[in-house]
C-alpha cells in the first residue's frame, strides 16, 4: 500500500478510534490517554530490492517507502555496520548491529531524524523533550539541524558528556531534581502550560509515534544486510522500548510487504530494580536487585507497556532483568573485542548469555543484537 505524503499524515488513536488532524498543535496523546499512532502505514509495493538496488547513501532513509514521514532533517545516518561477534566470548552466531556509530553517538538518531523531519514538515517552532541523556542529545543535535528550537528536559545528575552534547548544538538543558519519573513529569507540565505563549511541541521518545517510525528502520537494514533472511532472535536493551517496539513494528512492516516470510524471536534485557516488564511475565521476584550500570534504561512505568507486552507475546519473545555484574562484565568483554560502547549498551549482550543459559535460546540460534551507544558518551 502506497501512501501519499504531500500532506503530514493524520494521528489516530488505536485504543478508542479517536483521530487528529496533523499540525503543529496536534496532541501529544489521546484525550482516552493512550498514545497515538500515524492514520497512514505506508508499505512499498512489490517484491524486495537485491541489496546492490538500495542506495544505501540515503542511509535510513532508503526505505522512505515504509516511512508515513518524508525526510525533511537528516545528518546522513542509517545503515550502520552489521558484524560478527568473532571473538572468543561470543558465539559464531551472533551478529552485533553498530548502532553508536550514529552522528550522536547512539541509535536514538534513528527517532530523531524521523521525529525532527515530522515537526518540520509540521511547521513546529520548537520542541521539548525528557530524557536521561541519548534521546535528549539526538533530539537537540536533529533540532540544530532543522532551525528548531529544543529545551531537553534532562535529570540533575545527568553525565556531564551528554549534558554538553545538548548544550553545544544550541539547546537548553533543564536540570531537574529527583526521579526519571520527576523529569518526565516536569517535562509534561511545560508541554501543557496554559502560557498563551508556548508552542511546545512534545518530541518524546516514548510517546511520538515520529520516533518509533525511525526506530522501526532498524529492522530494515537487519533484513537487508542479511539478503531478507531474518535472524532467529534480536536481544536489545528495554526502557520505554523505543528500539524494541521499533523493532517489531520494522520486522512486522517486511513480513506484511512480503519481503521476508517471518518474525525473529524478540528479546528485552532490562535493568534490575527497573524492570516492570520482566516482572509482568515472571513476578516481582524476577526483578530483584540493582543495576546502576544500566542508566540509559532505568524506567519503572514505560509509556507503551501493553505495545511491549504484546510484541512479546507475538512474536513468542520474552524479557529478562540483570544485575550491575553481568552488564559491567560484558561491558569489559565487549571493549576488549573492539567495541567501544557506553554501559547500557552491554545489557543486551549480558542477556544473551542469560537466555542460552536458561535454555530460552540454543546456541546455534541466529542472533542479532544492537550496541546502542558509544563509550565516548561515558
């Protein structure tokens, strides 16, 4: 099904069937309170490209076939590296997607180009967004890119790397004190400011459906580089779910257009004392202890938990919660091997073991797993 997109594309909400015009006061969720999605799921007619057909220099953008955005803001990012693991601590079957090689460092670009090139096409003056650090830095940087001006809600103890990231492309960084969830909040307050003078528009990570159709562009470039055979399983890191969400909707988006026959097993690695979705599936027990390596995915109340719940079930995956020892071990065992990530990045790979170790995954099961942030981000 092919979309027109000379106009934006509506928002619809798919809980209550409510729909929004498209605009730069369009809201941030539905009035019922759940978040919204695009009315339009464009999908390309015919079969799939040989990969020498993709012009790979339109990086994400390539398969702008798939996208209800059309690119507007772009810092040439996508098709990053997909590489065997190859070294003595990882299985000859497991491939890791480079996803911090991005211009900022981390996957979350994938979002910020489709979410900056819907609030351009939108006429949006100026967006906010809540974020511990990666969203925060890939919305600043993508807004710098566009003319648009970005305040980033950020917490107070914020790593001082990515605070500069947001500060040096010209955004404003508001500290707050407190909880992530405190941060959200402040964020959500300014957004619905009864200041006849505001004209903030919420480019939030886990609730604009702008982000998760950049995420989903991960999949794409999965199947591709992989001549549209998928993997046996993906294990990425889960918070809001932005790349596990993404993921599935990417995957969901191939089998429906015909270019791949399946699904791939989807797997959250989760941070413990942060993991309400590992607690879903196996009780509170399942959460138990602390990870304070896994900063980038400490979230208690994702924004789209039934959407994550549900991928799960649909693609018979699963989610599981790690402590601060395994991460930091894989941490230095990824490093070692020549990949220089930041620490949430290693929870993915920590899980893997995990999963083989408790039999939800054999060991000659093809798996990929993204490393979503660079070390050079702390």
């Amino acid at each position: 099904m092919s979309v027109d997109l000379s106009s934006p594309s509506d928002l619809s909400c798919p809980d209550c069937g409510r729909t929004y015009d498209a605009g730069p006061d369009e809201p941030w969720r539905c009035d019922c309170g759940h978040p919204l999605e695009f009315a339009d799921r464009p999908l390309p007619e015919g079969p799939a490209p040989d990969f020498a057909e993709i012009d790979t220099r339109a990086g994400l953008w390539a398969f702008e076939e798939f996208l209800p955005v059309s690119s507007r803001v772009s810092l040439g990012e996508g098709f990053t590296p997909l590489q065997n693991a190859d070294t003595a601590d990882w299985s000859e079957n497991v491939q890791f997607k480079l996803e911090y090689v991005f211009p900022s460092g981390s996957f979350k670009d994938r979002g910020a180009t489709t979410t900056l090139s819907r609030a351009a096409e939108l006429g949006v003056e100026k967006v906010v967004e809540d974020s511990s650090g990666n969203a925060g830095a890939a919305i600043a940087q993508y807004a710098a890119r566009a003319g648009i001006d970005a305040d980033i809600y950020v917490p107070a103890d914020a790593k001082e790397s990515k605070l500069a990231a947001i500060e040096r492309v010209g955004a404003t960084p508001v500290r707050v004190e407190g909880t992530r969830q405190d941060v959200t909040d402040a964020c959500i307050e300014a957004v619905e400011s009864d200041d006849e003078d505001s004209e903030d528009w919420y480019a939030s990570h886990a609730w604009n459906p702008a982000f998760f159709a950049g995420t989903a562009t991960f999949a794409f470039e999965v199947a591709a580089q992989r001549d549209w055979e998928v993997p046996d399983a993906v294990v990425t890191p889960l918070g809001h779910g932005t790349l596990f969400l993404g993921a599935y909707r990417g995957f969901r988006a191939l089998k429906e257009a015909g270019w791949t026959d399946r699904m791939p097993r989807l797997l959250g690695a989760q941070a413990a004392g942060y993991a309400p979705v590992a607690e879903e599936l196996h009780g509170s027990e399942a959460s138990g202890g602390d990870n304070s390596v896994a900063d980038g995915i400490q979230i208690l109340d994702p924004a789209r938990k039934d959407q994550i719940l549900d991928a799960v079930e649909q693609t018979d995956g699963d989610a599981i919660a790690l402590d601060a020892e395994p991460v930091a071990d894989a941490l230095d065992r990824l490093r070692r091997g020549g990949f220089y990530v930041e620490p949430t990045s290693a929870v993915a790979p920590a899980a893997l073991a995990e999963l083989r170790e408790r039999g939800v995954l054999d060991r000659d099961d093809e798996v990929v797993v993204p490393l979503t942030g660079s070390g050079l981000k702390g």
